[in-house]
C-alpha cells in the first residue's frame, strides 16, 4: 500500500518515484505525457490499463481513508504522489471525475450500501463516472437545475439535459443533480443520484470543440431509470451534497498539475531558445514572467492546502487558469506563422492554445471566482440575485 507504516516522506517519494520509473515502461512506455484536456482520446484503452495496473499494486485513491479502500496517506504524501506521478510523464487519469470527486463524496456523504457497491469498482477502475451538473440554463448559476426525477415504485425516472458533461460517452456511472420535488426553486428540493449510463433512457451526444476532439457531451435523460436507493444524502437535500462535490474538485491534484504546468513550461522555453524566438524581447519577457509566476503559484498554491481560509481556493483557481491560459498564447507568439496552420493536424501547442480558453471557464469561470473574493472576502456589496 501506499502508506507503509514508519515510512518517512522521503522514504515514500523515493519509493513512488522508483515505482513510476520501472513500471512506466514496456506496454506502458508511450503513454507517457498521453491524455489531458484536450487530448482524453489519447490511448484510451492503454490508459485504462494502466489505472488498474497501479490499482493492483494499491496505488490509486491512496488519499481515500484505508476502511473505504484506499491507501490512507498523509496530505503530504498525496502531494508527493501527484508531483511525482506529474514529474514521471505519467498519463492523465480516465478515472479522475470517480477517484477525485465522486469517491470523496460517497465517503463523506454516501451509506454504507453505497459505498460498499460503488467505491471499489471506482479504485480499480471497472467502472467510470461523469458528472451531470451543466444544463444549457444552469451553469454558473447551478440551482437553476430544471432536470427532473420523481419516485416511481422503486425507482427514480429521470428527465431533462445535461451539457459539457465530459467523458459521458465512455462513463458507466452519471452523478446526476435533478429536482425532486415538484414546484422547488433553486437549491432546495434537489437531490443527488447515481445514474446508470448504459439504458434506453439515456442518449449521449458529442460536442465537437474548437481542438476537433469531443471529450464532453450533451446529455439527454427521457424516463432514464435508477433504483431508489441510488440518492446520496437525503432526497430534497442534493444541494448540500453537490457543493461538497465541488469542494473536493481543488484538492491535492492541483500540486501535480503544476509540475505539468513546468514541464510544459520547460519544453516552449526549449523550443523558444532552438528556434531563436526567445531573442525577441517580447518572448523573453513572457516566459520570465511565466516562470516566476509559477513559482507564486505554487506558493499560493501549497499555502490554500492547509487553509479553510475563504477565498483561497478561488484565488487559486484564478492564478493557475489565467497563467495557463496565457501559456498557450505565448506559445504561439513562440511558433510565429507556423502556429496559424493545422499541417495536417493541430499540433501539441496548438492544442494547448485552443483548450487553455476553457480553463477559465470550468471548476468555475473567473467572473464566477472573482465575485467570491469581492463579497465574501472584501465584504463588497453582493449583486442582486433572483
Ligand atoms: C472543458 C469543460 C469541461 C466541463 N465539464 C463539465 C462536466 O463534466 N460536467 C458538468 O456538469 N459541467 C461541465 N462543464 C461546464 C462548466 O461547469 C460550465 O461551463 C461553467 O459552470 C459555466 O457555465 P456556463 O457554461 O453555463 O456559462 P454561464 O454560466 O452561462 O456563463 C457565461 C458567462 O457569463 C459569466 N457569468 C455568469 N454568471 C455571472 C455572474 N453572476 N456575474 C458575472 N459574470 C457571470 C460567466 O463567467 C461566463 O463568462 C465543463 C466546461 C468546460 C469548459
């Protein structure tokens, strides 16, 4: 397991890291950087395979408690295992939306059925989730939800649209936030159920995105069934359990993602210096700044982990989808002309340039975070809701 006892941090990160670097290897080798926003279509099935490779040697959901299966490490050794799993080049998780978000949320709210049917189907990546938040009329405004589901018998039926629901189309399982009770308006009377992908009442269609890829979805439910039992929480009360959702969404992963952030960084600085673009001043400027707002990112970043302070996990969400965002932009000021053609397909940069455009937008948009700051931290006037 991931948390031998009397094992020291350092013990722990020499140990992950010598795992990665031997198992990374053979039917694995190439995975290596595979997947990610944008690129979910990379080697799909080999990266399935390699989640159950590290589930079988009890390295996935280390950060779950051990008596729901997981591997019960330290927040510090959940940050050492996403630094180095970001440091080896190890591929982006399939499973992410049930290890990161689904599974914390059965843990803290689920029953024991629940947890006991769902967890480790989720640990060993047997079954995949998604998550039906989105519809074209509730985004940043969730509790405007207008999908419906009403006890019928034994059973919940489901109808209404889901959007940007990503990987739906390759999800087994959907954690659905649908109003339950007739007549409710905004976060009350919803509630929080586990959706079986795989009926007749469910019909997923894919969204191109401006990558030429499709990793997210429209949704639709039309008398899409699921047991009774399948409301984590109380019925009526989902509002509560969606937000813990969400809390769970800026976790521990978001140290690995800046060790990607600096290996991306590293490899436009190469390119930059090889192709004599950092000679022009504007570049060298760009990157400079790149580098040291990384290092205040990671700061923040290591600094909102141990905080419950509000604001924090705002801040951050803002500080790393801006700084990514204007990676892709630099990127193209570093490609000069050859960033405008697709030769014959988009290329990694380009790619980056277009998805990074979403970064602001998903886990909250930063108009979304930035009213957060202003009325819960600074104490400005709230803006005037429905
Ligand atoms: C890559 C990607 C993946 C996603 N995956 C999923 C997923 O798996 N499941 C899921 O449920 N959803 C997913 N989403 C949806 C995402 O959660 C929403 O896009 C996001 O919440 C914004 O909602 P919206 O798109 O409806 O935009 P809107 O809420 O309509 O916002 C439109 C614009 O108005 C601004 N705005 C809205 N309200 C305010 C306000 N009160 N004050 C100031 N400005 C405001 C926003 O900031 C934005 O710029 C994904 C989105 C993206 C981009």
């Amino acid at each position: 397991m991931a948390t031998a006892s009397g094992e020291t941090d350092a013990e722990f990160r020499a140990r992950i890291h010598d795992w990665l670097a031997t198992n990374l290897s053979g039917e694995f080798a190439g995975l290596r950087g595979a997947g990610g926003p944008g690129r979910e279509h990379e080697f799909f099935d080999e990266r399935v395979a390699w989640e159950r490779h590290l589930a079988a040697a009890g390295l996935n959901c280390i950060g779950w408690p051990a008596e729901n299966g997981g591997g019960g490490a330290s927040i510090a050794q959940q940050v050492i295992f996403h630094e180095e799993y970001a440091r080896a080049g190890a591929p982006a998780k399939v499973s992410h939306l049930g290890q990161e978000l689904l599974g914390p949320t059965l843990i803290s709210f689920g029953s024991d059925e629940q947890k006991t049917r769902f967890l480790p189907a989720i640990r060993d990546v047997r079954e995949l989730w998604c998550q039906g938040y989105s519809e074209p009329g509730a985004g940043s405004d969730l509790a405007n939800v207008s999908t419906t589901a009403r006890l019928e018998g034994d059973e919940w039926v489901i109808s209404g649209q889901k959007v940007w629901t990503s990987l739906a189309h390759v999800a087994d399982w959907c954690f659905v936030v649908a109003r339950t009770e007739p007549g409710s308006a905004r976060h009350k009377g919803l509630s929080y159920l586990l959706v079986p992908m795989d009926q007749p009442g469910v019909e997923v269609r894919p969204i191109v995105q401006l990558t030429g890829t499709s990793e997210f979805n429209e949704v639709f439910f039309d008398g899409a069934r699921t047991a009774a039992a399948n409301v984590v929480g109380e019925p009526g009360q989902g509002w509560r359990v969606a937000m813990g959702t969400l809390a769970f969404e800026r976790g521990v992963a978001t140290l690995g993602q800046q060790i990607g952030f600096r290996r991306e960084l590293q490899t436009l600085t190469d390119l930059a210096l090889d192709t004599g673009a950092a000679d022009r001043p504007e570049v060298a400027d760009a990157l400079r700044r790149a580098w040291t707002e990384l290092d205040v990112m990671r700061a923040h970043a290591l600094r909102a982990l141990g905080s419950a302070e509000t604001g924090t996990a705002e801040v951050a969400k803002l500080l790393w989808a801006n700084w990514h965002r204007r990676l892709g932009e630099i990127a193209m000021t570093v490609r000069g002309a050859a960033g405008l053609l697709a030769d014959p397909e988009l290329d990694e940069w380009q790619r980056l340039y277009l998805f990074t455009r979403a970064d602001t937008i998903y886990g909250g948009s930063n108009e979304i975070q930035r009213n957060i700051i202003a009325e819960r931290v600074l104490g400005l006037p709230r803006e005037a809701r429905p």
